[in-house]
C-alpha cells in the first residue's frame, strides 16, 4: 500500500524555521533542511541516501555533516536498506507547522 501523504513538498514553507513541529529546535532544523532538500530534487518525498542529504546540505555552504536530530529514532524518518524514508507523520507536522502560502 503506496503512502499517504497531507501534501507535496512544494507545498510546506521550509525557508522559515519549523515552530514546534518535532518540540526540539535542532531537530525541527533538521527537517527544514529534509524539505527544501526534497523541494530542490522535484522527486516529491522519495526516499534518499545519507550522501544525498549530506551532499545538499554542503552544497549550501554548510561545513559539517548533515544531523537527523532525533528524526530516525523518534520514528519520523525510517532507514531501510541505507535509504531514509520519510514518514507521512514527518510531512504533516511540517506541513502543520507552515504551510506554504498559494
């Protein structure tokens, strides 16, 4: 059964920060980064490797590697087979949290 998710990527403003989406401000960072990362790449929420998020966000002058900050062991982001999955509760707390303006 395909996943069911609130919205497209498209549709959440991830240029502001998160409020109190995931109640821990780096991990609400984190997930911006995810957002715009899969906003970027037009793939919709597609799972990824840790080298394409990590590459993303070095490729946005970020010097250290890429943190998930609670999102894997809080359950919002699932890794199977060296691919990370987004969660439909991940997209619509982010959504929830700011939702972009059409």
């Amino acid at each position: 059964m395909a996943e069911q998710f609130v919205c497209e990527p498209l549709d959440i403003n991830a240029k502001v920060h998160l409020f109190d989406s995931f109640n821990n401000k780096e991990t609400e960072i984190s997930a911006g980064w995810i957002v715009r990362f899969c906003q970027q790449r037009k793939k919709g929420w597609e799972p990824f490797s840790y080298e394409d998020i990590d590459r993303y966000y070095k490729s946005r002058g970020r010097k250290e590697k890429f943190w998930f900050n609670r999102l894997v062991t809080s359950g919002f982001i699932l890794k199977e087979d060296d691919k990370y999955i987004i969660t439909p509760g991940f997209v619509y707390r982010c959504h929830k949290s700011s939702p972009a303006k059409k």
